[in-house]
C-alpha cells in the first residue's frame, strides 16, 4: 500500500480522505496547508503527495513543483473543484499529475491511487 501526504484546506474533507485512504489499507499523513506539507515532505519520504489545487498560503501547483524538486520519483495527484482554471500555465504542474475533479465518489480516488502505484 502507498504512503500519502494529504493536503486539504478543507478540514471535513480532509479528515474524509484521510479516513478513506486509511480504510483501503493506506498509511495517511494529513495537513491544511500547503506549507505545513512541504515543510513534512523535507524531511520524510512519500509514494503520493494528493493535493487540493486552491489553498491558502501555498497552493496545490507549487507545493507540488517542490515537491517534485525534492523527490522526482514521487506521485502526484491533484483534488480540485476548480481544475479548468486553476492550473495556470505560468507555474506549471509536474508533467506526471494526475487530476481529480471534486465532486469525485471515494472509489474512484483509491482507485486512482491504486493506478498511480501499480505504474510504479
């Protein structure tokens, strides 16, 4: 199973993921901010960074762009109510990003999830 850093503004919905992931046999670390996530990704090590796109301090797109800078080999994936507008072409997103388009069923994301690690 894949170890997850979450990073959701959204507490009720991160708490919800984080649960779900957890219930499908994932180890989950969860936060509300972005940077709070990067400062975790500095010094622990992840199979997918799962991050909402729109949040406050530092959003989704350049979380992930450290991310990836930090460690190539991790796996991205965007949640997000606003992916036509929020991916902005002047700061671009991991070329490998996987987005997920709220509202979603929790299926589909551990599907999802289940996919990116069997393309390890």
């Amino acid at each position: 199973m894949a170890r997850i850093l979450l990073a959701e503004d959204d507490e009720s919905m991160r708490r919800f993921l984080a649960k779900a992931l957890e219930n499908a046999g994932h180890e989950v670390v969860a936060f509300g901010q972005g940077d709070e996530a990067h400062r975790c990704l500095k010094r622990d090590v992840f199979d997918i960074l799962l991050t909402d796109i729109v949040m406050p301090e530092m959003d989704g797109i350049e979380l992930a762009r450290l991310a990836a800078e930090l460690d190539p080999t991790l796996k991205i994936m965007f949640i997000t109510g606003f992916a036509a507008v929020a991916l902005n072409p002047e700061v671009p997103a991991p070329a490998e990003a996987k987005v997920l388009s709220k509202p979603f069923h929790l299926r589909d994301l551990v599907a999802e999830v289940d996919r990116l690690m069997a393309a390890a």
